[in-house]
C-alpha cells in the first residue's frame, strides 16, 4: 500500500472510529475490489451497485472505496439509496392512500426514484454541477436544497449503495405466505407488500438496470442482521439521556425489511459480479468475483 495513501485510510479509519483491523480489511479485500473496479471501467463511466443490509458495512466500504480509487486519479461519486427517501409528509400520504406501513420509511415505495434515476443520468452524461441530495434521519426528511452536495460530472465511477439495490421482485405467488408476524397481523390481505414487489418489479427495476456492476456484502442469516442492529441501538445510546429501541421494538421495525433481505441473500449471490461473505462479527471472510 502507498504510503500516503495508508495515511489516509488511518485518518479515516480514526475518524468514523473503525476498529484498526480495518486496515487488514482493506489490505485484503478492498484494495482488489477498487482495482477490479478500474478493470471495469474500460474508457467510459462506470456505475456499480453495492447492495447489503443493515450492518454489513456498505456505506463505510463505499468511503473506502471512493478514498482509494480517487487516491488513483478517478473521478468518484457516492450515492446511498436512503437519500432519495420521501419526505414525511409525503410517506404519510402514502399511507394514508395505499396502506399504514408506508409512514416506516425503507422499503421500494418509499423513495424518490426518479430523482434517483435522472441524478445517476447526469453524474455519468452531464456536464456541470449536479446536486447529490441528501436525507436527515433525524428530521425525517431530506435536507434543503442549499444543503445537498455538489459533483462535477460526468464522473468516472457512481458507487450506488443501498439495502435492497438490485433486489429482484418476488414472484406473486411468493407474496402470499407472510414472513413475519408483522405482515400477518399488519397486512392481513397482502397489500403492502403487493405494492412494495409492485414498485420493485417497475420503477425500481428501471433504476437498477443503470447499474453495469454489482457487489454484494452477504450477510450470513437475517437473525445476524438483526442482532447486528441491536447492538447498534444499544451503543447509540450508551451513555445518553435518550433511549433506544428494545428488542421487541427493533424487532417490529426490522420486520419492515425481512421479506426483502431474505429475498436478496437468496436471489443476489447468483446475480452480483462481486459477493463478500461476512461473517457473525461483521467482518468480510472471503470474496468471490464471477
């Protein structure tokens, strides 16, 4: 690893308190995966998908990867899935027309696709200033305009990231049996869920087909995603005057994102080109490249 460019990654790795075997992490997987990337590339920009859930590390993985790549001379643009969120007052139409869920934000049905979709188009074609959106979590609606992030396009590399990236819809018969306790309490006649594939199988397919590359982080059950989560909860709020969910709480707002997750570690390491497979500490332990 260049020197300087170790510097960095040690700055960063501080920064977002990783733990330092994160450098190892990087060494070993990340460092392939960015020259993998530049063999992709092959002259024009390249749009790769990076599809994980809760937990896995995507986001901090896109960081890294953009660190390095950049490092490298290209031109990077990092988008998450959960910037192009409705806003609040816009999911509680949503549920107030389709179905009660909808106010949980996450699932397809619930995002901005077409602004998702033309601000890929003008990272990778333009030629100007594109405005990157951004979302608050703690407000619960996306930030103002003259708060969103500026790229010059076109960019070299878009990493798009994002918990049910390049998920594939279900089959309808698949919909019937609920997964949880949630769907066969909450959505007794399927309609959530119908709509979610519905939007999946439509407009967010549309926006994954600008995908040319996908990498998928393979978490190894849902229940290890979940416990994931619960230690998250638990350390966000160590120390607080705040609260955070229980188990019986987290495991409501998990169930939002069950049916999809599972459908991904079913469906996507036969479709990525690239599949990490994480192991019940969070760590990558092997990589598989098609």
């Amino acid at each position: 690893m260049y020197d300087k460019l170790e510097m960095q990654l040690r700055c960063f790795i501080d920064q977002v308190q990783l733990p330092q075997d994160y450098l190892n992490t990087t060494e070993q997987y990340l460092l392939p995966l960015a020259a993998w990337i530049r063999q992709q590339k092959q002259g024009k920009p390249l749009v790769v998908g990076i599809n994980g859930a809760q937990g896995t590390g995507k986001s901090t993985m896109a960081a890294v990867l953009q660190l390095i790549l950049e490092h490298q001379g290209y031109k990077v643009a990092v988008l998450s899935l959960d910037d192009f969120y409705w806003s609040h007052q816009q999911r509680l139409e949503l549920a107030a027309h389709v179905h009660p869920l909808f106010k949980t934000r996450g699932v397809p049905g619930t995002h901005d696709v077409a602004l998702a979709t033309s601000t890929i188009q003008q990272l990778i074609q333009g030629q100007g200033k594109v405005l990157i959106p951004r979302f608050d979590k703690q407000t619960d609606n996306p930030k103002a305009k003259h708060n969103w992030d500026v790229c010059e396009s076109p960019v070299d590399i878009v990493l798009f990231e994002g918990w049910c990236v390049a998920t594939p819809a279900q089959k309808p018969g698949e919909l019937i049996k609920a997964v949880n306790d949630l769907e066969a309490e909450a959505d007794k006649k399927g309609i959530w869920r119908r709509y979610v594939n519905d939007r999946l199988n439509d407009e967010y397919r549309m926006l994954f087909s600008l995908l040319n590359r996908l990498i998928f982080l393979q978490a190894p059950s849902f229940e290890a995603v979940f416990d994931w989560r619960y230690q998250q909860e638990q350390q966000t709020f160590t120390n607080t005057v705040h609260y955070g969910m229980n188990k019986q709480q987290l495991s409501r707002f998990m169930a939002h994102y069950q049916r999809l997750t599972l459908q991904s570690l079913n469906k996507l390491p036969d479709i990525a080109d690239v599949v990490l497979k994480l192991d019940n500490k969070q760590k990558i332990s092997s990589s598989k490249y098609v």
